[in-house]
C-alpha cells in the first residue's frame, strides 16, 4: 500500500507511537478512514483497534469524538496519549464543576485532537449543540464508536444508549464515522450495521485467530480445588510456576459466588478482588482502579467486568461457570495477552449451568426466535467445551474462519482419547425411558450403577431393566456421556422439569443401534504438579539469569515512574518495550530510538533514565 495517506500515517505511527510498521489491516482502515469514508472494524483484542481511529485522529483536521462506553476507563486511555504529547482529553460525570469547565474551553478553543465521552453525555442536548458549532465551522475530524456490540439489543453487553447513536449520521451526514468491537458474529455484525447507519460503511474483519491464548477446558470436579492447581501450575506450562503473582480475570455467573470465590482465594493467599454489579458504586471503583494500576491481582467478577479493559498483560482468564455464548467466551477470554505474550484461557464446566442457562433463556422475554437464537448460541458453547478436536478450529469455525490444529491447546497438546460410547448411550437413553424422561443426572446415574438408595428404592426403579447395567462406568464417566450427548443434539435439559432430560428425535437411530458413537472420554482436569514457584518472566520468554535481572530493575523502574505520575505501568512502557531493552541492551539514545513503543516523545522524556537502569543492573 502506498500514497499520501499512508505515507503520513506510517510516519506519525513511527515517530509517535513509536512502532516501525502496521499489523494487519490496521493500514488500510487508517487511510481509509482518514481520507473520510465510514469503516466498521471487527479486530480481535491485542490486535490494534485504538490506532484505527487514533491515528486519523492526528491525520484529519479537528476534533474526534470517541464514544466509549465505561467512564471509569477513560481516564487512563487519555492518561496513554497524554504520555505521547497527544492532546486527548474526556469529559464524564466523575469530573467536578472546575474540570469540566476547563476541558469545554479546550474544545471551543480548538486545542484538542481527541475527546472521549459516554454515550450519555453525547447525546445530550447540550453536547449536540456543540458538535453542531464545530460541524458548522467544519471542525469535527471524526466519530469513533468503540465496543459497537454494545448496540446489540441481544448481544452480552447490551447498552440501550448505542441505539440512539444511529442520529450521528443523520446530524452530520459528512463526518466520517468508525465503529469497532473485538468480537461479533454475523448477526451481531450486520445489527451493529443497520443500528449504527453504517450499511453502506467498508467493513473490515481481521482474523479472530489470537495465537498466543492457550485454550484449556476441562470437566468440572471439585472446581475450587482445579482453580487453584491451576493458578499454580497452569495448564501446560511445567516448569513456569503457573500463575500466581500474575494478573488475570476469573469469571462466575452469580455475584454470590463470586464474593465467596474471591473470600477463598484470599485464604489462599492469592491477591484476589470481586466486581460485580451488587457492589457500591465506590467499592466497584477501587477494585477496578487497583487491578488495572497494580502487577499481580486476580479479579473475580461476574461478566459486569472486564469490557473495555486496555490492560495488557493480563496472563490468564479463567471460567467456572459455562458462558452463554462462544461470542461471550471469545470476548472475555480475549482480555487475556493484549501484549501478544503467552497467555492462557482455561475454563471448568459441568451440565448444572447448561440446564440453568437454558431454563433463563426459556423464562426470559425474549420473543420465540430470539430463544432460539440463543439456544443455538448455547449449543454452539457446549459443542466447543465436548469436541474432541482442536480448540482453535472449533472457536475460529463459529466465526466463519478455517484454520489448521493450533499444537497450542489442550486437544492438541494432550490429544482426548476417544471410544466406541454406542452402547453406554443407549444404556444411557434407556434409563432416560424407563423412568419417565422426568429426571436429572444424579438420580440416572443412581439407577446405571446399581444403587438402592431411598428414592431409588420409594420410586420403584431399582426394579427397571436399567437397574445396574452401567455398573462399570464410574460416575464422572457417566456425566461426560451425558454432557456429550446434550452437545451432540440427542438429549435436551426438560425446561418445565428442572433438571431433568428428554430424548430429542435425532436420539432414536442410535437408541436402535442404527448409528455408531465415539466419544470422548473424561480425563482428571489438570496434572498433578508440585510447583508453585513465582517468576517475573511471561511464559514462552527464554532469558538468562542476567536478563531476568535486568527486566526486574526495568520493572521497578517503571513501577516508580507509574506511581509517581498517578498513571497504571502499562501507561509507561508495555512489557513487550521492557523484553526488547532486555534482548537489545542499547546503551546509545540513537540505539533506544529503534526500539518498539518508544516514540519521540517518550524517547525526549525517560531515554536518560532507562539508560542509566540498563547501565547498572548488573
């Protein structure tokens, strides 16, 4: 690509930003944007979404607005650019009288490139009439919606504001507008097309693909226990120290769970906090603000947490409850290694929450079709948690990509061994039968292995055909057959009956022995490991005992610089900056001045000082 455009562009991204080169498509959405035309931008989080809009922020002439949807967040994307010389700046309801006033005359006086507000705060009158003096005096440079998704009325993160956002284009029909999300599926997408009045926008979808997450699902069995051995020693990752003394995000359904989840970890010794919607508003406030300033905290959350989180070295997210959707799990476990480091999703379910989130569907408002939008959607998750191929596959498939085994998730490190289950699902499918279609897995299990408890005994089914035939499969056996058999479409949770499960009409060739059926079969959630070591180093960096040294001394010097000027580490240099000063170990400015993330600016402001840190870590 080239042309006037981009030839600015690529300069402004060296000599600000302080990267050598685009990623991706980031390129051509930049130009495309900045030579006016509207874009909706699909980039999977880590891919480079903020320069999509930045950038032709510097390009264009006047002010670009930034819809974001978080207020508590603003403060430190702004704080980011502020640290490049970018003249960024929000307004929010977290402002007082004072600064309010004094970010309104930045606007009139025509001295800010880019302004982040909430939906809110955009649309209202007030603000409108602003926008309507800079359009007047041709001074709106751009409209940059970002988390579009929001605008899904049955998307995970439903904000009914973005709705009304569609006015940006009928109010300033020559102001190029830009909307970007990290996830959405076709439905979602074309939702965020005709809600937004971008129908007739370019659309630019980058591959979901995010190499460096390591995915890792395993079947729930004592899930505290599994958490914290993988908190330990990972998924995966012998010899690393698993993840304590990392950030990352453990997400529960509930807000009780996860207020005693977060209680557990910290007996634990974890450094773990909660967020969840329950919270006072204050509280919510200064967790958030303390996971995203402070290196190794663990938040438990529900999913009220975690969109639009810049923090880039968050090292793992876990799951112990079954999301909703694969959009939903994509766009929560994307949170994890926005660095492009190693990272890890692991994630423990089992068919309690499966029969739970299909009873919410059924009991929801949603019209039939919506229902069974969102059954697919679950169907879909399920299918990802019990394929015995590669996780990557099945997670890039649902989005419309195709790709080869990744060798970097559980299915293609520690291939699941599969068995002929024909006649353990039709033992299964009989029992189901037999008593009635009227019960949940604990009672059909009783009734397979033989047991002759009281209701058993009271109901007569000790006395059924089915009594003990499945003697030999163990329990944890017999819940895996029926988790396979909910994803593979042949049994389905009985809504009006909590818990119990039906034979679905596909079910009927293989109860008659017409069809055969592999299975995967179960296997214990983690290795047993004794490790709980902590390092500094991200897993998959190789560095001697010098060079651990010298990113440590890097470390402290940027936790310092960060706490003295107010702002989170990653603000200061991201750690990807701090491993090419370890590898390259310039001792010259010109030599700093080639390195990744340290642009002119930044250059002129810490250049001295990270000499004199690499100078003396040793």
């Amino acid at each position: 690509m080239n042309g006037p455009t981009y030839e600015r562009a690529l300069q402004r991204l060296r000599e600000v930003f302080g990267y050598p080169a685009f990623r991706g498509a980031q390129a051509e959405v930049i130009t495309h944007v900045a030579d006016g035309g509207d874009a909706l931008v699909l980039m999977p989080t880590g891919g480079g979404k903020s320069l999509c809009y930045q950038l032709p922020a510097l390009l264009r002439a006047g002010l670009t607005v930034v819809v974001s949807p978080l207020i508590a967040l603003m403060q430190d994307q702004v704080d980011a650019l502020q640290q490049l010389d970018i003249r960024a700046n929000f307004l929010n309801s977290s402002q007082d009288g004072d600064e309010a006033r004094r970010v309104w005359r930045q606007v009139y006086d025509g001295s800010l490139q880019l302004l982040y507000v909430s939906p809110e705060r955009l649309l209202l009158d007030g603000f409108l009439d602003m926008l309507d003096g800079l359009a007047e005096r041709n001074q709106l440079a751009l409209f940059a919606i970002d988390e579009a998704h929001c605008v899904s009325q049955w998307g995970h993160d439903f904000r009914p504001e973005y709705m009304r956002l569609s006015a940006l284009a009928e109010r300033y029909p020559h102001v190029p507008r830009i909307a970007l999300t990290a996830t959405a599926d076709t439905q979602t997408r074309n939702e965020i097309a005709e809600r937004l009045g971008l129908t007739s926008a370019r659309h630019f979808v980058a591959s979901f693909d995010r190499p460096n997450i390591r995915y890792h699902v395993v079947e729930k069995n004592e899930a505290k226990r599994q958490l914290l051995e993988f908190l330990r020693s990972g998924a995966g990752r012998a010899g690393r120290g698993g993840h304590l003394g990392e950030s990352g995000i453990v997400y529960c359904q509930s807000r009780k769970k996860v207020d005693e989840i977060a209680a557990w970890l910290k007996d634990q010794g974890v450094a773990a906090l909660a967020y969840h919607a329950g919270m006072d508003t204050a509280t919510r406030r200064t967790h958030q603000q303390r996971f995203i300033r402070e290196e190794g905290i663990v938040m438990v959350a529900t999913i009220a947490f975690g969109m639009g989180i810049d923090k880039p070295d968050v090292r793992f997210v876990a799951h112990l409850d079954l999301p909703k959707s694969l959009e939903g799990y994509y766009q929560e476990t994307g949170r994890a290694g926005r660095d492009g480091l190693a990272a890890e999703a692991w994630m423990a379910y089992g068919l309690a929450e499966v029969v739970q989130l299909r009873k919410w569907i059924e009991e929801s408002d949603a019209a039939d079709e919506q229902k069974r939008v969102e059954h697919l959607r679950l169907d879909s998750m399920l299918g990802y948690c019990e394929a015995p191929q590669c996780r990557r596959q099945v997670l890039l498939h649902y989005f419309g990509e195709s790709a080869q085994a990744c060798g970097n998730c559980d299915s293609c490190l520690d291939p699941p061994a599969t068995w002929d289950g024909t006649e353990a699902a039709r033992m299964l499918m009989s029992a189901i039968v037999r008593t009635g279609q009227r019960f949940g897995a604990g009672h059909l299990i009783d009734v397979l292995r033989g047991r002759r408890n009281e209701r058993v005994l009271q109901l007569g089914h000790d006395r059924l055909p089915t009594f003990g035939i499945g003697h030999a499969l163990d329990d944890n056996h017999w819940r895996s057959v029926l988790r396979q058999l909910v994803a593979l479409g042949l049994v389905s949770p009985d809504l009006s009956a909590y818990g119990a499960y039906r034979l679905t009409e596909a079910a009927r060739p293989v109860l008659r022995g017409e069809i055969p059926l592999i299975l995967r079969q179960p296997r214990e959630a983690l290795p047993k490991r004794t490790s709980a070591t902590r390092s500094s180093v991200p897993a998959g960096v190789d560095l001697s005992p010098a060079g651990e040294r010298l990113l440590n001394a890097l470390r402290a010097w940027r936790r310092r610089t960060a706490s003295a000027q107010n702002v989170p580490a990653y603000v200061i240099f991201q750690d990807t900056t701090l491993l090419a000063l370890v590898e390259a170990r310039p001792d010259t400015l010109d030599a700093l001045a080639g390195m990744p993330g340290l642009g002119v600016k930044k250059l002129e402001r810490y250049g001295g000082e990270l000499l004199e840190v690499i100078a003396t870590a040793d």
